[in-house]
C-alpha cells in the first residue's frame, strides 16, 4: 500500500514539490552561509519524493545550541512559511476520507518544515 500511496503522491504533485524543493536547494548552496540550509531543503526533498513509509526522527547527536540557533534562523528565515503551507494543504486533503493518509504526509512535512536541523528521515 506504501508503494501504491507514493505513486499516487508523486502523480498529483510530489515531483513538483521536490523539484521546487531541489531547485531552492541548489540556490541556497550558492553561498556557504546558505549551504546548512541547502542541507536541510534536501531532506525536505527527499521526504516529498517518498513520504509512504519514512519516518523523521531525532538524531542521536542533538548538536546543542548549534542546532537551536540553526532552528531558529531557519524558522525566521522562511521555515515558518513552509509550515503553514503544508498545515493548509493536510487541512484540505482531510476534508475527504480519501485524502486523510496525504494529509498525514504534509502534516509529517509540517513537522519536519518547524525544525529540520537535528533531525533525519529513515
């Protein structure tokens, strides 16, 4: 069901939401200031080009402060945005019985879009 559920995802939309996510990407690892946040665009990638089956987890290595400061610059600097934006499609895709588990996945997004720095996806 996993495999069926990311073809469906990746038909109606998850290749361009990972490719916008790709393209911002490689921008961002223009500069080295940029390239953390390259970094954690990837991941956003990733999960959106496979979300059926991954899981975010926390690292084993937390970072400290580092990842908290990362976090908040990240947050301030359009990760925020992000959140919304996947918060208002798992919304809309809820109203359906059959959009409830693509929900699940922007909702799953959401979540890693907060706080990307110190966590990873399996």
């Amino acid at each position: 069901m996993k495999f069926i559920g990311n073809i469906i995802w990746l038909l109606f939309g998850g290749i361009i939401t990972g490719a916008g996510y790709v393209v911002s990407s490689l921008l961002l690892m223009i500069t080295i200031i940029g390239i953390p946040f390259g970094l954690q665009t990837l991941k956003l990638a990733l999960l959106c080009l496979w979300p059926f089956g991954s899981k975010v987890a926390d690292t084993g290595n937390p970072g400290g402060c580092l990842t908290v400061i990362m976090n908040i610059l990240w947050l301030v600097s359009g990760g925020f945005c992000i959140c919304l934006t996947h918060l208002f499609f798992g919304l809309l895709l809820c109203i359906t019985i059959i959009g409830i588990p693509f929900g699940k996945q922007h909702f799953k997004m959401a979540g890693l879009a907060l706080t990307p720095f110190g966590k990873s996806i399996t």
